[in-house]
C-alpha cells in the first residue's frame, strides 16, 4: 500500500469516526430532551390516563368476554347511548343507576361465589 493510498484510508476512517460521535452527540442531547418533555407535569398526567384507559378497556374486555361481547361489538350500542344522555342532560341520574346497577351486579357475583352456584 502506496503513502498516498494510507493516508486516504486514514482520512475515511477519521472521517467515519467523526460523523459516528456526532451521531452519538445528537443521541444524547434527543435523550436528554426526551426525559426532560417526560418529566413535565401535562405529560405525566397523559400517561397515567392512558394507562387508566387501557386497564378500563382490558377490565371491560374481560367482563364483556363470557358473553361472547367484546368492547369492539359492543361499542357500536355504547356510542348511542352515552350520546343520547349527553344529549337529554342526564348525565348525573345515569351516573347514580351506572354505580347502582354495578354495585348490584357486584353483590350477586360474591353471593353466588359465596353458595357455590355455577352459572
């Protein structure tokens, strides 16, 4: 290998190892960065209700199942209701039959766990 030929090599590998610390820099400061943005206060609270939609979505997912109903079917008979009583201001009354027809539902699913009947 010529002096000539050594030095070119040299120069590219020079140049490669540049351009890959400058890649490593730009990591660093996009990583910097990203925590900082996780770290604020509106982007704390968008994950914790993301995370709170996607538990609700697996709880209902699970309720819905035996019945051969997951949330995708059911959605379509969902949106016209919660739509209809946004629309006629009921919104507190369905609230309070909601938690009595879940706090109903709840007392017989222990009652029946408590006799041993199988449904």
């Amino acid at each position: 290998m010529s002096k000539d030929a050594k030095e070119a090599a040299l120069a590219a590998h020079k140049k490669r190892l540049i351009a890959e610390g400058e890649f490593y820099r730009v990591g660093i400061v996009h990583a910097r960065a990203s925590v900082a943005h996780a770290l604020h206060p509106q982007a704390l609270l968008h994950g914790a209700v993301e995370h709170m939609v996607g538990y609700a979505g697996a709880r209902v997912d699970t309720l819905l199942a035996p019945g051969g109903l997951g949330w995708k079917a059911a959605t379509p008979y969902i949106l016209p209701a919660l739509t209809f009583i946004a629309r006629k201001k009921i919104i507190k009354p369905a609230l309070g039959v909601g938690v009595l027809v879940a706090a109903a539902v709840g007392w017989l699913v222990r009652r029946k766990r408590r006799t041993g009947v199988a449904g």
